[in-house]
C-alpha cells in the first residue's frame, strides 16, 4: 500500500478504485452511503480504509460525490445540487456554468466568499420558472482561481487597498500595514490572498509584486499578463529539454513514414507568422476528383507525455496571441524551429489525405505519419494577388498557380457543401492595432477576409471533420470541439430582438444553423448587418472541448474536433497521441480506460484556458485602441450608428473604435427610445436616430481605467 499512497493519482489502481465507486454511487446506491456501506458495497481487494477514505475526500473535493451529515457520500445531482465555474459580474452577483444543463444564478449575498472563476458546489434553490433562471447558493468552494490578484494599490500610513484589475472580482483586496512592500498610490500589483472573503469582510492579502506604475511604457500589457496568470518565461527544466530537440529531421526518424518530400506543398498564412503549423498540397485527379492533402506538424514526436515540456503546455493550454506579442505554449526552439513547417526544411508530420468529388463529399481518407519539405511560404496577401493577377511582387511564384486554381475550385465547392447543409458564416471586422517599436499606437487597421484565408479554413474545417468521424467509429477516447444548440429563452429574446429589426425567426424548439444563416443573408450588406451577427452570435453557446462526440451547432457538422494547431493548442497535440497510437497499435485497452479517465478534466481545462486566453487578447487589443484614441481628444470623426439603446446611440468610426453618445448629451432636444424601432424619437423635433445612420462625433472623454470612449454629436 505504500505505493499506492506515493502514486495515488497517477497510479492506475488509483483510476480503477475510483471509478468502482462512481459507479456504484450511480447504479447501485439509492441514498447517501456511509464508508462501510461503499466498502461491502464495492469489492476494493483489501484496500486499507485510511486509502478508501483518502479516494473519498478527494472525490468530494472535486464536486464528484458531497459528504452529507454523519460522514455519509451522495452524488450532487441527486441532491440538487450542481458543480460548475462561477462567471462573476461587477455588480456581486454571478452564474454557475455548468458541463451539462441550465447555468445557475447565484445572488450576492448567496456567494459565501466565492469569487469569479472559482469552481463551487452550488445548492439549487429554485428551478427553471417563466423564462427565468435557475437559482442557487454557493455551499462550498472546491477550488480557488485567484490565489493572486492584479490590481492597482491605494493606502494610507496604517492599511491599504488592492482595487482588483478584473472588475468581476467585486471586492478589493485589503492589505494590512507593513505587507504593502512599499507600494505607493497608483502602483499595478500583484497581491496574494491570504484570507479569503467571508460573510462581508474583503479578502485579505499582502503585496508580493510591484509591476511598475500606471502610465509607465510596458505596464499595461504586464498587468493584463499578470492578472490572466500568463507565463512569458518557461522553468529552466523546460528550457534543457527544449535546447535538446534536434534542429533538423534525422535520416532514422524516417521509418515507417510516407514520404512526402517530393509533393508539392505550401503553407499559407500571416506575413508575421513564425509557428507554422500546417501545409497544403491538391492534385485533380483522371477521373474528376480532388486529392487534398492537409499536413500537420508532428509535435507529438518531440514532446514526450508526461515530460516537463508535456506538463508545461498542459498547464499553458494554448499559445496567446496578445497585441505586442506571442505567448507560445511550447518554448520558439521547438514552435519557431522543428515543428514549425519552415521552407525547404524537412519536417515531421501527420497526414490526411481526402479524396474529394465535385459535390464536396469526402470519398475516401488515409491518415499516415509521414515527412515533407515545404516548397514556398506563402502569405494570404501573395495568394490574393497570385489568384487575381495583381501586383509585381507575385511573379516569382508563378509556379504554384495552377495548385492555388484548384484550391480555390475546391474551397468554393466545400463553402457550398457547407452551406447548403446550413452551417453558420458570421461576417466580422476585425481591428488590428500597429505599434511601433516603444509599444505605441501607430494605426487601427481593419482586417478583410480574403480567398486565402478561405482556402486554409475549409481546408482546416474538412480535416477537423474527417479525423473527427474517423476516430468516433473506432470508438477510441477522444477530445472533440463540440458546439451545442441554443437554449430556448436565448433563441426567445433573439426572436424578439431580431422582429424589432423586421427579421422573422421561426417559432418552436426546431431552430437549425440554416435559420440563422437565412436571418445573416438577409442583413448582408444593410446598416444593421453588424448588428444583428452579433446578437446571433451572443444567442449561440460557446463552443468546448468534450469528451464525447455533441456535434457542432454553428457547422452544422455531426463529428469536430481540433486537429490541426498541435504547436499553438494542446487539444491537438493530445488528438495526434491518440491517433499516433491507433496507426502504430500501440494503444492498448489500459491505456485507452486511463485516457476515458483523464479526458473529461483535460477537456474542461483546455476549455478554461482557450477563455482566458480570448480575454486576454482581447483586452490587449481594446487597451491599446484606446490608449490610440486618448490623444485625439477633440477630434472629430465620421461614423455610423452601430447600436441604438435608452441611454444613448453607440457610434462606429472607419477604423472600428466604437464609442457611446450619451442620450444626456444630446441636447437639442428630449429624445425617446422606440423600442420596436430601436431608434430615438426627438419630442419636438421628431428627429430620429437610428441604426445605419451617418453621423459626425466629436471625441469627448477616453477612460483608460474603464475601457470607455465617449463621443458627442457634431451638428
């Protein structure tokens, strides 16, 4: 039994205990069970009662099962009680996100000392009633996400404040005298928590780090870094085994692959791009259909499981993208060097060649372990270029124009397939911010969709979907992004919404993707066409990686999965172990029931962190767009009514910046909101403002602190 208590999570008697007792919790039990029930009710081979207890707790402490009174287990559900992530809002109250059923809202004074992000153990109070949701109060909290807070520090001779960045984090952090590290009013910080909230008392804790001072050059994208807990630097440990991957592919590391070198492949992407990850060759073939070949970097092969560079991308998730810089999940030595598909260097990967006929069905397939060497990097400007026959700079890759004209006979035969099947195409703008080289504001550019870019996402979709259904009717463990239907009460408010528009949503539970694209058909092109995809958008769920196989809503696609970024997501460096393992048979029934294991918590993990790192980026972006905006006080500027709400008109400038027009500020006249209209109606003077509506502002205030730009009419 000693190794047993050494290695009690890793061991697989460990997974094999637990599972025993979740199922004979769930089939078995039909009431809370006590420690000497579950043991003549489970046949644990002699398994010493301290263990058995141990195995319980831990249980317990991830939401799995609850000890009730007199030191008896019942499952939560069965209980009426939930597990989940708690989403704060700035004003104290929160929801329960949960896996599987309707989130739960938990009231302000429900929150026992819960704080955003926490994982908890939610009592449900009131069930689902006229719309409204379910309601519920915080028992226990198993797992604290803020043990660190980010935040601006205010004091005095004898305490201080920790003013938390993440404004969902309500209450400041109070900082005893002399635990301040001679912080000063102003400074970004980094403070422990050393007490947590209770009943109405702050959360204590003590200044462990002085990220510099609000204003200073640098700061700002710091404290995003620190307050999203992201890692620039990776432990030494990582770093040796990192320096110690070969720099170019070894002759031996060829057995056993297809070689691929002499295929004409390339790779397309951004021009700043350096983590290169997939490759691309087509060939028509004699009788009509298409050869697509989809290559993907091997990094599987040189990230060992369980290894520190196994364990330090785990824990990272994904690569973040932010404003002024890349945050890899695996250190530039390996997603810059051997794994990146670099030209004219031979690289390691994983194959899927689809043989695809002029409808776009997918055939036939082969998935292999195989070897290329890259012939050109192309940038989706140059395949722009190359596939409408301007600019100069294109002619020295003239050659490949003939595979690029089959790509995009392809690309548009896949966007009918996926169209006629009623998959989701939201239309946005995207802003990218230029900097220059001290981090400042240069220029708000507004990225276009391209050919190029749809040539690689359908490209990218297909071969998501094709692994996806292949490794589902083996019926092996797997990882898939999955994305699950709308809710009814957010598809009620999106019908009401959208009927205020005079677009029309059917009624009933049996709205499909294809309805929705029909309602973004028909904004194509008007002023409200921005508009109303977001709200389509906000009515959808996010989608997640899962463990079985949901379906994708917005794809309209029955399988999914990440299979293409192994460098930049880990999702996709754990899909390539699996499917590595079923080409070489070398996935056995024990590793197959630890994978069904541990895939579950890998999959809320890697959820988890893709959030994060979305927040992040994005708020990378919107402080430097507002730090741009700042010393254009002032100014005026033409825009357009993007959004029209009682408080006031919210205005979009040519470069994408949105600010609010306070109704306070108009001052003409007493304006009211016409909600089925949503316009605003001048009393007197009947003017009317409304969505689409050509205005000229004048930038009036921007709040740094508060991410607010606010602008006032200019006659």
């Amino acid at each position: 039994m000693i190794f047993f208590r050494k290695k009690l999570k890793e061991d697989l008697i460990y997974l094999f205990v637990r599972e025993k007792i979740l199922v004979y919790m769930r089939k078995k039990a039909r009431k809370p069970v006590s420690l000497r029930e579950i043991r003549r009710g489970v046949n644990l081979n002699g398994l010493a009662p301290k263990e058995l207890r141990r195995v319980l707790e831990e249980l317990a402490g991830e939401g799995e099962i609850v000890r009730v009174r007199k030191g008896k287990y019942g499952l939560p559900q069965r209980l009426n009680m939930v597990v989940g992530r708690l989403q704060g809002h700035p004003e104290g109250y929160g929801f329960v996100l949960v896996e599987e059923g309707e989130d739960v809202y938990v009231k302000a004074d429900s929150m026992q000392g819960a704080m955003h992000n926490d994982r908890v153990l939610v009592k449900v109070t009131r069930q689902m009633l006229d719309g409204r949701s379910r309601e519920g109060k915080v028992i226990r909290v198993l797992k604290r996400a803020n043990e660190e807070i980010v935040g601006v520090y205010s004091g005095t001779n004898r305490y201080g404040f920790v003013v938390p960045a993440e404004r969902r984090i309500c209450q400041d952090v109070f900082i005893p005298k002399g635990a301040d590290k001679d912080a000063r009013n102003g400074d970004l910080v980094v403070a422990a928590v050393t007490k947590w909230p209770q009943d109405r008392r702050n959360p204590e804790g003590r200044v462990i780090e002085i990220i510099g001072h609000k204003g200073e050059p640098g700061v700002d994208i710091l404290a995003i870094m620190k307050k999203y807990h992201l890692q620039a630097k990776f432990p030494a440990n990582v770093w040796r085994e990192a320096v110690q991957a070969p720099v170019t592919v070894r002759p031996d590391e060829y057995k056993g692959r297809l070689d691929l070198r002499h295929l004409s492949t390339v790779t397309i992407d951004n021009e700043d791009a350096r983590d290169l990850d997939d490759a691309l060759s087509i060939e028509k073939l004699a009788h009509g259909n298409y050869l697509l070949g989809v290559h993907i970097a091997d990094v599987a092969h040189y990230v060992a499981e369980n290894s520190g560079l196994d364990r330090e991308a785990q824990e990272r998730g994904v690569s973040v993208y932010l404003v002024d810089r890349v945050i890899p999940m695996l250190p530039p030595s390996l997603s810059n060097g051997i794994c990146s598909l670099n030209k004219g260097e031979e690289r390691l990967t994983l194959t899927v060649f689809m043989e695809v006929d002029p409808r776009g069905q997918v055939v036939s397939q082969r998935m292999r372990e195989s070897v290329i060497k890259v012939q050109e990097r192309l940038t989706y400007k140059i395949v722009e270029d190359l596939l409408t026959g301007e600019g100069e700079e294109v002619h020295p890759y003239c050659e490949f124009v003939p595979d690029l004209r089959l790509m995009e006979e392809l690309c548009g035969i896949l966007k009918r397939r996926r169209t006629r099947r009623g998959s989701i195409d939201f239309h946005f703008r995207e802003r990218k911010v230029i900097l220059d080289e001290a981090g400042k504001p240069q220029a708000i550019e507004i990225l276009e969709r391209n050919i190029a870019s749809d040539i690689v996402e359908e490209f990218m979709v297909l071969a998501n979907e094709v692994v996806a259904e292949y490794i589902h009717g083996r019926k092996l463990p797997f990882l898939y992004r999955v994305h699950e239907k709308p809710k009814q009460e957010d598809l009620h408010s999106l019908r009401e919404f959208l009927h205020n528009l005079g677009y029309t949503l059917k009624s009933g539970g049996g709205v499909g993707p294809q309805d929705l694209q029909k309602v973004l058909w028909a904004a194509e092109g008007k002023p409200e066409e921005r508009l109303v995809n977001e709200v389509v958008l906000r009515s959808l769920k996010q989608a997640r990686y899962y463990h079985r196989c949901l379906g994708h809503f917005a794809l309209a696609a029955k399988y999914y999965t990440h299979f293409t970024a192994p460098i930049r997501r880990y999702p996709d460096l754990l899909i390539h172990r699996i499917i590595k393992g079923m080409l070489r048979g070398t996935l056995r029934e024990e590793q197959r029931q630890r994978l069904a294991d541990v895939l579950p918590a890998l999959a809320e993990e890697a959820s988890r962190r893709e959030r994060v790192a979305e927040e992040a980026e994005r708020e990378s972006v919107d402080l430097k767009v507002i730090e741009y905006m700042m010393p254009r006080v002032g100014q005026v500027f033409p825009g357009v009514i993007s959004g029209v709400m009682p408080f006031g008109i919210f205005v979009e400038l040519e470069n994408g910046v949105e600010g609010l027009v306070h109704i306070s500020n108009i001052t003409d006249d007493y304006y009211h909101y016409l909600k089925e209209q949503l316009a605003l109606l001048g009393e007197r003077t009947k003017r009317r403002f409304r969505i689409g509506d050509r205005v000229k502002v004048e930038l009036a205030k921007v709040d740094l602190a508060e991410r607010t730009i606010d602008f006032e009419l200019v006659e």
